[in-house]
C-alpha cells in the first residue's frame, strides 16, 4: 500500500479519532433487534414500531455517549514507591 492510501485506510478503519461501537453494545442491540422481530413476527406488531423502538435505543446511546466526560475532565495522579533498583521483586 502507498503512504496516502495507508492514511486513508487508517481513517476509515476509526483509527483517527472517530467512536467505535463496542462489542457489548453491539452484541446487545443485534439480541434487542432480533428478539424485536421475532416477537413482532408472533404478535403482529407493525415494522414501524419496531423500526421506532430500534431508533430509540440508538438515540438513547447517542444521548449517553454526549455525558462522557472529556479528556481535560480526568484526572490521574500515579504515585510511586521510594527507589527501587531495576528488576528488583516487590515483597
């Protein structure tokens, strides 16, 4: 691959700064959807209520997704021990 194609394909593959899904989340809503259909299928629930209901979980993880807090939010403080020579076990 050529440099600006492997930049471009970094880009595409969210390795830039775009949001990935997880995989619990993703696993979820396919359950959620599925478990949608197969009870509309047995009680004759319209698609549009289903296709709402779909829509409202994705909303709903958008919404969630806004009251992350930032990087600046987080603090982080690492404490260390006194010195330590290298390869030295801690007891």
């Amino acid at each position: 691959m050529t440099k600006p194609l492997k930049n471009w394909w970094g880009r595409l593959l969210f390795q830039d700064s775009g949001i990935v899904p997880s995989k619990r989340l993703l696993i979820g809503y396919a359950i959620f959807s599925i478990c949608l259909i197969v009870l509309g299928r047995v009680t004759d629930i319209a698609w549009s209520f289903i296709f709402l209901l779909n829509m409202s979980v994705i909303l709903a993880s958008f919404i969630d997704l806004f009251f992350i807090p930032r990087k600046r939010m987080i603090g982080m403080k690492r404490v260390l021990p006194g010195v330590r020579k290298r390869y030295q076990l801690q007891s």
